[in-house]
C-alpha cells in the first residue's frame, strides 16, 4: 500500500483531569446508581419519545418478518439470516453537538455500558440493542410466546427507563434500537448476529461521518473537544471522502476486574501525556496485545507517543482497528458472521480491497473496560485452540469451522476482485422504500495481491 501524506493537523487538549482515584470513585458511583436504575421496577421519568420517521423504520425491517426460530444447523450450514424483529425504536429530541455519528451494538445486559459510553463520547450515537429469547417446541412454533410477551416488554420498559436517563444526562445524543430473536434451543443463542446489528444501527445514522465502535470501548473526551471545531469537521469529511480512515489507537488496561474498570475510566478523560506515562509503567496496553497483537500492531504505538500529527499505516493481514470515515465510501458489514470471530477483521480488509488507505489519529483514542468473556467466545476460543495447538478435526457445524469459513471465502473473492459483503434483504428494500434514509452506496473494490493474506 502506498504511503500518503497529509497535512492536517489536530488541536491537542489542554485540560486537567482529577487523580485516579476520584474518577474512580465517581465512576464506581455512577455505575452502582446506573445498574439500580437499570433493574429498577418502577421509576419517574418522562415518556420516552419516537417519531414518525422511527416507526417508518421499525414497519419497514419488520415488514415480512413473520414468526420463524433460528436453529443452529440452519444458521451455520445454511447460512440462514437472523430473522429479527423490530420491538421499538427510540430517537434522540436533541440536536447533534457535531456531525459525526458513533455506531454500536449490544445486548440488553450490556446497557450499563452504552451508558458509561455515552458519559466520553458528547455527539451522537446510534445503538441497536438485542435480546435473544428460546422458544422450544413445547411452547408452540407459531407465534411469540406469552411468557416471551412479557419479556420483550419488560426489556422494553427497562430500556425504555435507561433512555430516559441517557437523554437527561446531557451526554451523546442517542437513537436506539431495540429488537429480539427466537431461537429453538439455548445454545443457539450463541449466534449473535453482530454484523447484522451493526448494519442496522448504520440505517438510524443522519451524519455524513461515522465510526463503528464496540461498546466496550470508552471513547476519549478529547475526541468530542476535536470534533466540535466546524474546522475539524471540514477537514476530516474531506479526507474520509478520498477514502482515507481516521484510525483511533485501541488500548486496554493491564488489570482486569474492578481496577482495570476504573483505569478505563480515567484513560478515557486523561490527557495524550497521562496515558503515556502509565503505558511507559505498563497500567495501560495495546488493545490485545497478549492474545492477538497483530490486530492492532500496524497502528504503531510507539510512533503515537512520539508525535502530534496524523501518520500513514500500512493495511496488514489481521488489522482491526476503529476507525471514522464516510457514509458515501464505508463499506457494509457482511451480515453471514454470526457469534464470534473474524467479523471486524474481514471489514477492515474490505476497506484495503475497496481502496481505503489508513492515517492515524494523534490526540484521540479508545480503551477497553474490562469485562467477562462471553460464553460464545470463550466457545470459539477453545476450539480453535483444539485446531491450531492438537490438530482436531472440527465438524462442519462448529462455529469456528464456520468463521474461518467466511474468513478464506472472503479472501478468495477480494484475490480475484468480487467481494461484496452479504446484506439482509429486508434491509435493503427499505432504502428502496424510505427515501429519507441516507442513500445505499454501491462500492468497487480491486483484486488484492494474495500475498497480503499470507
């Protein structure tokens, strides 16, 4: 990949941040006061608000939905797509700080987390919130049942409840999306549909700039003070639009639990000069660098700490950064991958196959707050430490079978220049539908040297 050059410069940030342990008591505070919120019963708040526009949506991705459980083997041999259902959607009454949309998606428990989200990032966000629900047979095929009724509305009063809070707090501006799938047994659950997800919060974005973040990633407040200088904007619209993505370096605290929590939260408001000095004492890490130091080596740390300006990365074989670009050029995510693994890794090579070069944020960033694993990954993660270290044959319906799967076909078409990530069909006729959504992009991508896969 060629090198490229850019003279655009960011503002450093000048302010003082708190010790760590205040921000960890006021952290801890928040978050105890947010789950009691959260699991509350009953609270006061006023109703949460949607809009014709938001019921459009939902009517249009549930149109032809009908009542179908996911299975396994269907999903995994068959790739069957997640037949997910629209329960509500929630839009934000107040206007954008500034024109840069953060994605993301979760599942119903991960709430606190969108929440701690929203506290860094002060622009706008757009969620899609997901609860899976089992229905066996012995509960009936053909419709939800009741005691799923009352789950869906339970989430939804719960949410409901959350958003509200989010809205008061005078945090990000938020645009929520909640939906559900059935599936025929608890171990299909583990099929989280999260490129699907993610694709739908996509469809509630109104800005022409955006990111893809992970929920557990806290978003550095320097990034919002950048992002509220119109000239900032300016210059960062331009560069997405030649294709150049805006990388955002990923870091992770050296402890887990409670302290690596707390570490997170004071990352995410330090200054450039803080988080240096506790990545020089190894507190903070790059993100994975114990367990999968390729997906974020390319971003060159060391170089980050040394300068105050944008610098060019090459694309390599297993990057996954973070990244901002544009509405017009990001590509989709291809909706086959299910569960866990190599979902991120396969879009950021569609951003190489499809032209994209990468440069790299000086003064802003993400850190990851620790959490437990969940038990899909814990799932791939021990197969494919049976693949790679005792050489077990995994049958075909194994989910990290599957991945790698997608992984080498992903490859294959990007090699011979006809990649082109798998959409929901549903998805699609509602930008054929509902003219007010941003238009559905075509991309063309060109074949990529097979050696960069080696």
């Amino acid at each position: 990949m060629q090198s490229i050059s850019c003279t655009h410069t960011y503002g450093s940030s000048q302010r003082q941040w708190r010790s760590s342990r205040s921000l960890g008591s006021r952290w801890l505070i928040t978050f105890a006061l947010l789950s009691a919120l959260f699991n509350a019963s009953k609270i006061s708040a006023a109703p949460s608000k949607t809009t014709q526009q938001s019921e459009e949506l939902a009517a249009c991705i549930n149109e032809g939905s009908g009542f179908t459980r996911t299975t396994w083997n269907g999903s995994i041999l068959n790739d069957t797509l997640p037949n997910i259902k629209v329960e509500k959607i929630w839009w934000s009454q107040r206007p954008p700080k500034f024109p840069v949309t953060v994605l993301t998606q979760l599942s119903v428990d991960r709430m606190p987390a969108l929440f701690n989200q929203c506290t860094t990032y002060l622009g706008p966000m757009s969620a899609a919130v997901y609860l899976p629900l089992v229905q066996l047979d012995k509960d009936g095929t053909a419709e939800l049942s009741k005691e799923n009724q009352k789950k869906v509305s339970n989430e939804a009063a719960r949410i409901g409840r959350m958003y509200d809070s989010i809205e008061a707090s005078g945090g990000c501006q938020l645009d929520l999306m909640f939906v559900y799938e059935v599936f025929d047994s608890l171990e299909a659950t583990m099929l989280y549909p999260v490129n699907t997800l993610r694709n739908l919060a996509r469809m509630q974005v109104r800005t022409r700039l955006l990111s893809a973040i992970d929920v557990d990633m806290m978003i550095s407040k320097t990034l919002s003070e950048e992002l509220s200088d119109p000239a900032r904007i300016a210059a960062l619209e331009e560069l997405a639009l030649s294709r150049v993505a805006t990388v955002l370096p990923a870091f992770e605290p050296s402890r887990q639990g409670p302290v690596g929590r707390t570490i997170a939260d004071h990352v995410a408001l330090a200054s450039k000069g803080d988080i240096a000095k506790m990545f020089r004492a190894k507190e903070l890490l790059q993100f994975k660098l114990k367990v999968f130091p390729r997906g974020h080596t390319p971003t060159n740390y060391t170089w980050w700490f040394q300068t105050g300006a944008p610098y060019p990365v090459a694309y390599k074989r297993m990057f996954e950064p973070w990244f901002i670009t544009h509405w017009d050029v990001m590509p989709w995510f291809d909706v086959n991958f299910k569960g866990y693994g190599l979902n991120k890794i396969v879009h950021v090579a569609s951003l190489n196959y499809y032209g994209f070069t990468f440069q790299v944020h000086p003064g802003a960033w993400l850190v990851h707050r620790p959490h437990e694993d969940t038990k899909v990954r814990k799932v791939v993660a021990h197969q494919a430490s049976d693949v790679n270290k005792l050489g077990v044959k995994l049958p075909k319906n194994a989910l990290y079978y599957k991945v790698t799967i997608l992984f080498g076909a992903a490859k294959r078409a990007m090699i011979k220049g006809e990649f082109s990530p798998r959409l929901d069909d549903r998805m699609v006729a509602c930008f054929n539908k509902l003219p007010w959504l941003q238009p559905l992009k075509q991309l063309k991508g060109s074949p990529v040297d097979a050696s960069l896969f080696i």
